[in-house]
C-alpha cells in the first residue's frame, strides 16, 4: 500500500515530465508549420531558412528536407578549396623539352588557361630561349577520373564542357560563321582554329561559343588537341615555329623542365569568379584540386568528394557535413543533395568570403538553378544567411526572397520585391 501511494504521489510529476517535453515539440510543430503557411503558396515542395550572426536559425521551413541544391553547391566546394588550397594559391603548368625539341606540356588542372594566359606563358618561353619546336604533345597523367562530370550533358552550352587537367578557354570554342560560311574567330585575342572550322560545320550562320564536346566526343583527346592547337597558334605569334602537334603523350624521364607557369590569379580570384559567374568548369576544377592536395595526383573524384567532406566536416561538424551529399563540386548532378540547417550552418563558416558573393543592393547571393529547381542562398541586408531551396516546376524564389527581406532585412526591397528579382539576372549556369 506503501509503494502504490507513492507510485500515486509520483504521478502528476510523471505527467509534468512527459508534458512538458511534448508541449515543446508540439510548440515548435506550430511554429513551423506557421512559417510554412508563410510561404506554402510559392513553395509547395520547398524550404527555407534565415540564420542570425551567431548561426542561430530564426525563421525556417522544412530545414532538414534533402533537397537538389544546384549551384548554391558552389559555396561549399570554394569553402573547402580555400582552407585546403589557400587563398594565395596558383595553379602550375609545366613545360619540359627533350633533346630533339620536342615540347611536352603538363598540365594540373589550371581553370584560367584563356588565350592571353596562353600569350603570356608563350611569351615565358620564348625569354627561356625556346625558338622552335619539332612536336608539341600533351602530357594528361596528372588526372585519372573515373568519368567526365556527373550531371554533365553532351549539348553544345559551355556550361556543359568537360573538365581536364590542360584545358583552355573554359573548354568552350569562340567563333563567327559568316553567311558565306567563313570561319572567324569570336575574339580578337584566339587565332582562328582548325577546331573552329570542324565545330562550325553544318552550323547556321551566327556567333557562337561552343562546348568542345557538342554533341559527345572523346574528351581527353578533344581537350588536348583544342590546348595544342591553341598554344601552336599562339607560339607562332610569338616567332616560335612548332612543326607539329603529336596529340596525348606523357613527359618521357630524360626530357628537361624548362618552365613552370604559375596562374596569373590566386585561388582567391578564381573563387571569386567561379561564384560571380557560376561556372561549372571552374568549380569542378576546384573540386578535383582539393582531391589532389589531400591525397596525391592523379586528381579523381573519389579523392576530391573525400577531401572536400573532411574539410566540412572539420569546418560545419560532422552532423551537418553528412548532410550535403557532394558527389561534384558545381552542383550539375541530381545526386547532389542539402539541407536549408546545413547550408545555414555553411553560411556562418563562410562568413568571412561574404565579398565572393554577386551582390546588389545589400544582398549578397549566389542562385542554384536546374530545371525544376531554383535556389537562393546568402546574405539578407541586415547580415542575416538566409537559404531558400526549391524543388518544383514553379519559379517563385524571387517572390520568397523577398518576403524574407520584408520579413527580416533592415533595409526593405522596392516596391513589388524589385530588389529580389533584380538579383536574379540569368547568369551562365545550368
């Protein structure tokens, strides 16, 4: 009888304990649920977030939801290239010669190899005492990947262009075809190419930028021949005579280094423009840099995605590492996957790069777009990270954005949002 008194006794302090816990779920409950009836008209299948200063999220709706995250991923690949890479750092490219003046170059990845990078390092060897050249050959031991990028499709947009570690002009090909059907170059600073003439074959008269690998093609040799072609036209400018181009053959023990460029921008720099201008080939060279760093050339995927894990982990905590699923460092693959709690704890880390973001009028961005997804993810005017992901046919980031801003910024947008959906200018990206 003694023990049923004070199992009774004990009873409401039971019903306290069980309660209390329950009234607290059951309060956050509501008040998601309130914050997705704020946006449940424009996002049906979404979520967002908005963190304080300190990462604390203030305002969220479905923040632990998987979701196709696009280029919004970008930030955490340069997140993870600058603590891996460092800021400072340059990409190389090397140069060696044998003894019958045959030159053979090695590539590592370089995503800023354009045509005055190319005049600049040809002017290099030329000061190096390099007058003619019997063969070029291109040396591409430094990558082994499994497979071109994932997500990545054979069309003729440069934002599909295949990745390498001797690669030039972003691997997209710059020409005019007359309505005569002359060949032109696109820009005055890229020879005219013989991979120009074979790209423009059957093409409408017009200007164009072409990924190499339109319509398919073997990527290893198309890269290595677009980077020979280029720098024997460019060499030739510069009065050095290349006899020949030999195509894809490695550096042989007895040939000489001659020359080592080191990229005209910092890691820094890169970073900058890989998220102002969304590029996928720059991001996923980023991406496969990390691999190498961390654990030896050949560069790969495998080696890239558990580098830049490690490296989020180390930075987000390992809860919210584990919940963005990088499988390719631009965001073109469908397998990619984040939360809106990972991303805004992204944010918090990547705080101090906040000046690598596009910005305008007081919001700092980077998109995410795919067909069927459109993403939103930075810096609401007051400081705030705010992330809004999107996985649906409806188009309406730029109505959330700027409800969020009503919401939450101390400078409001112009009348009707104009201030979400000026940020949202069609940029380069998928």
């Amino acid at each position: 009888m003694a023990q049923a008194g004070r199992r009774r006794a004990a009873s409401p302090l039971l019903l306290v304990a069980v309660l209390v816990p329950l009234l607290v779920v059951c309060g956050r409950q509501a008040g998601l649920a309130a914050a997705c009836r704020t946006i449940i008209d424009l996002a049906p299948n979404g979520a967002y977030g908005v963190a304080d200063g300190d990462g604390r999220i203030v305002d969220a709706c479905n923040p632990d939801q998987p979701l196709i995250p696009a280029s919004v991923l970008k930030i955490a690949t340069v997140s993870a290239a600058l603590a891996i890479l460092g800021p400072d750092y340059r990409f190389r490219t090397e140069f060696f010669l044998d003894d019958r003046d045959n030159l053979f170059v090695r590539g590592f990845g370089d995503p800023t190899l354009v045509s005055e990078e190319i005049a600049a390092l040809s002017g290099e060897l030329r000061q190096k005492g390099v007058r003619r050249i019997e063969t070029l050959f291109i040396d591409t031991t430094a990558f082994a990947l499994e497979h071109q990028v994932p997500g990545r499709e054979d069309s003729d947009n440069p934002y599909d262009a295949p990745v390498g570690p001797l690669s030039v002009n972003f691997n997209a090909v710059p020409f005019i075809k007359e309505k005569t059907g002359r060949i032109a170059s696109g820009e005055s600073q890229t020879p005219v190419l013989p991979i120009m003439r074979e790209l423009g074959q059957g093409r409408p008269a017009g200007s164009w930028r072409m990924n190499i690998c339109a319509k398919g093609c073997d990527a290893e040799a198309r890269m290595a021949r677009y980077a020979g072609e280029l720098l024997r036209a460019v060499l030739a400018r510069q009065g050095v005579a290349v006899a020949a181009f030999g195509g894809i053959r490695p550096v042989p023990a007895t040939a000489r280094l001659v020359h080592i460029h080191e990229s005209s921008q910092t890691l820094a720099g890169i970073s900058r423009a890989t998220l102002h201008h969304s590029s996928n080939f720059m991001a996923n060279l980023l991406f496969l840099a990390c691999g190498a760093k961390e654990f030896g050339y050949p560069a790969t995927w495998a080696k890239a995605r558990e580098a830049v894990h490690r490296q989020l982990a180390r930075q987000l905590g390992n809860e919210a590492a584990t919940a963005i699923v990088q499988v390719e460092g631009a965001g073109l693959s469908r397998d990619n996957r984040v939360t809106v709690r990972a991303m805004l704890r992204l944010l918090a880390c990547f705080r101090p790069h906040i000046d690598l973001l596009n910005e305008e009028r007081g919001v700092a961005v980077k998109t995410g777009t795919l067909t069927g997804v459109a993403n939103l993810a930075g810096y609401l005017p007051d400081g705030r990270a705010f992330v809004i992901l999107l996985n649906q046919p409806a188009h309406n980031r730029a109505a959330i954005l700027a409800r969020l801003v009503r919401l939450h910024g101390t400078r409001p947008p112009d009348a009707g949002g104009q201030t979400a959906r000026h940020l949202l200018r069609p940029v380069a990206e998928k």
